[in-house]
C-alpha cells in the first residue's frame, strides 16, 4: 500500500488555488481571483503552517519536550492546530481564549484534548480588563507571566518568528509556484499578521512590483463594536486604530503592504452566500472578508488581466452561530 498518510504533519501545506470563474463571470471581474483554499490543511485551518513550524523549531532549539505543556492565547484556530499536533507529539496543551468567545470553540478544543480557559481567569488580565485597559502586550505579558509561574511553554504565535516564517518557507512558494510565478496582487486578512507578513515578504522577492493589499474589518463589523453586527472573526484592524490593539508583527510592518482596504461583515456575508451558491465555495468569515477586498480590487480598470490571489484561512463550518450565512 503506497498511498497511506501516516501522521497528520505531512498533510500540512500544498493546499489547492482555486478559481471561482462562475462568481468571475456574474460579477464581470476584470481580473482572476484566486483562491487559496487553507482548510485543506490538517487541523482545517491556515494556523496548522504556523502552529506546526513553532513546534518544531521550539522541539529543535530543545526549548520543550514531550510531557511538558504549551500555553497559548487563541481565539480558535491556532488552539486547534496546535491541539492537534501537540497531542501526537506528547504534549499537554493549554489554551487562553478571548472572552466572549462562542462555547463551540471551548468545546472543540476539550474535544481535542486540550484545555481551554478565558483570558479574563488570568488576573492580570481580568484587571486590565476592569479598567477598560485591555491590550495586546497586556495579554501577551499575563499569559507569558502565567506560564512562567507555572514552568509551561508559552508559545507566543504574536511574537513568535517561526509563525510568519512558515509562510515565508510555504505559502508564498506554493502561491508561487502554482501560478507559475505570475501572482501580481495578494490578499489577506491578519490576526497574528503571520500570514501577511511571512507570504508577502516570499512573494516580494520574487517579484518586487507585487502589490500586497492588507485587508481589515470596519468598525462596525470589529469585535465588542456595539453594533448589532457580526464581526469578522480571528483577525484584528492594524491601520487608524490605537497601537495597544495591533499585534506586535502589524506594528513594525508598514513597508510590507501597499494598500489597506475596509470591508463590513454584511457585505461580506453577501458575498459569501453568493460563491457558495455560484461556485460551491464554502468561505469561513474572514475568508469572505478577504475575497471582497479582491473583488473590489478586480473591478479596478487598472487591474485588468492582473491576477489576484486572496488567502482563505478556513471554511464556513465553524461560523453557524454568525448571521454569515442566514
Ligand atoms: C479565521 C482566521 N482568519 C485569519 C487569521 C489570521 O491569520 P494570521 O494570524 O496569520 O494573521 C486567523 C488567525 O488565527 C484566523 O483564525
């Protein structure tokens, strides 16, 4: 038998590119958007790259090993992907997730194994939360002071240089490769920035006239924005929005994208049901967020003939507690 996967590792990355033409078609774009499909990763999202390349380097510079526990502040997918992993390799895993996070996503991790906690359990945290204080580096610092006290490794996917450098080391080469070195525009949301970061610096060296679109949620579609809308989840604004909010890669990372655009989240709902209908592509919501940045880039007369490849973190399955798809 010389088809057998025998570890879930080796189904990381080569994900396919996918063009949704129909969609194309409907909406008269002007240049092809393509698709890159992230939960094709094991684990089901684009945080297998990351998660898997932190551990393996942590292992490698002999910073853990197995039998010890790794912490992580997540708001789902990482947690999932490094549950995942860490499991087969032999380590606990403990992660801290945002407050208001939907119980599917607890209950998913403790499916994996893993033990979920709130951020706010942490003091320091719950304090700076009291005081409407609440920032990156505040939860960065609490959960790094948590692991400390208790010897855990604290992983630390905001920080971390191995999780941009998996995009750097993969997707870039895949996006690359798979159009054959013509990919002129790229597109994606951020949450930690990995992804920007790591695929765009890839992807600028090969060709330095690409154009590198960040792409954020508005304000009304931003978590705890009060306004009745959904937000966009796992991704943070990093533009016209006070530092304490940005991660620390997004902070120092201004030369890497050329343009930013805003979407809201009724919008991309739109769009989302709409590709499902026309195409059978099935987007979770920053995903969505993602493709209607593209599609409005694709409608720009400049842009005609231009190919742009947009980043599709995961799929709609963890989203049916949202409006994005009623
Ligand atoms: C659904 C979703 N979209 C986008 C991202 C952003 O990825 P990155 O952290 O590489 O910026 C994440 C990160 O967790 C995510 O979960």
């Amino acid at each position: 038998m010389g088809k057998i996967t025998r570890s879930l590792e080796e189904l990381v990355g080569n994900t396919p590119l996918f063009e949704p033409v129909r969609y194309e078609e409907n909406h008269k774009l002007l240049s092809k958007v393509l698709v890159k499909l992230e939960w094709f990763n094991a684990s089901g999202s684009i945080k297998a790259r990351a998660a898997l390349n932190m551990l393996v380097e942590a292992e490698k510079e002999g910073k853990i090993h197995p039998g010890d526990t790794i912490v992580e502040a997540t708001s789902g997918n990482t947690g999932i992907a490094l549950a995942t992993f860490a499991a087969a390799r032999g380590y606990k895993f403990k992660a801290f997730l945002e407050d208001g996070s939907s119980q599917e996503r607890f209950d998913i991790l403790k499916a994996y194994g893993a033990e979920p906690a709130l951020q706010s359990d942490i003091p320091s945290i719950k304090a700076l939360m009291d005081r409407d204080e609440l920032s990156m580096d505040g939860i960065i610092e609490g959960v790094r002071n948590y692991s400390e006290e208790h010897g855990y490794y604290f992983i630390n996917q905001m920080e971390n240089e191995h999780n941009p450098e998996a995009h750097y080391r993969t997707t870039g080469p895949e996006i690359w490769d798979q159009t054959d070195g013509k990919t002129d525009i790229f597109v994606a949301m951020a949450g930690t920035g990995g992804t920007l970061l790591g695929t765009a610096r890839y992807l600028k060296e090969k060709n330095p006239s690409l154009k590198v679109v960040g792409v954020q949620a508005d304000e009304a579609s931003r978590i705890g924005s009060g306004s009745g809308q959904d937000a966009i989840d796992g991704v943070a604004p990093f533009r016209n929005v006070p530092t304490r909010f940005t991660t620390p890669f997004m902070l120092n990372s201004g030369d890497q994208y050329d343009e930013v655009i805003e979407v809201s989240s009724l919008k991309a709902s739109q769009t989302a049901k709409e590709l499902l209908a026309s195409d059978g592509l099935f987007l979770g919501s920053s995903a969505a967020g993602a493709f209607t940045a593209a599609e409005e880039l694709a409608l720009r007369p400049e842009n005609a003939g231009k190919n742009i490849v947009v980043i599709a973190p995961d799929d709609g399955t963890k989203y049916m507690s949202l409006n994005l798809y009623k």
